[in-house]
C-alpha cells in the first residue's frame, strides 16, 4: 500500500517551532526503514498496512508532543501483491508522457 500524509502541528512550543515538529515526524518515517519521499505537500510510505499505520501513528505523537492539536490528511492507494509502487506509478506516468 502506499500512503500520502502530512501532518500539521496547530502550535509548538518553545524548542524549535512547527518545521521541527515536522521535521520530527519526518525522521520517525526516514528511520522505519520503509521505502519514503518527501515533498512540498505530503510524505509518501509504502509498506503494509500495519506497518505503515504504525509509523504513521507513530509520526503523529512526536508532533503531538510539542502541540496541543495535530491535524492528519490521509490518502492511501490499498493495493495487496503489489510493491515498488512508489517509484513504479511516477515511471509509468513519465512513460505515457514520452508517447
């Protein structure tokens, strides 16, 4: 499955500000292990689905550390028997783009 996500903290304290507390989340995603990018908008994961709820979990309450409220966007692409779909989708894009 591959996910899109992006946390916002609603505020953080006096240790960094909100782009630590994302960059917090991010590195709980970097150090899981599972394939990832992240963009302007949305950190993407692939992996199963525990897995990936776990980590996404997991980058939720690191935010929610240092901020009283975190808002979650979601968006999953649930694909059993199928991996190597976070580069994969962007190459056939790229393909059909070149025809």
């Amino acid at each position: 499955m591959l996910v899109a996500f992006s946390i916002s903290p609603s505020a953080a304290d006096d240790t960094g500000g909100v782009a630590e507390a994302v960059a917090a989340a991010v590195r709980v995603v970097r150090g899981s292990g599972l394939p990832n990018e992240t963009n302007a908008m949305f950190t993407n994961i692939e992996g199963e689905w525990d897995e990936v709820m776990a980590v996404v979990k997991q980058a939720v309450d690191v935010v929610a550390e240092v901020s009283p409220r975190v808002g979650l966007v979601l968006k999953a692409d649930i694909r059993p028997g199928f991996t190597g779909e976070l580069t994969a989708k962007v190459q056939r894009g790229e393909e059909a783009l070149a025809e």
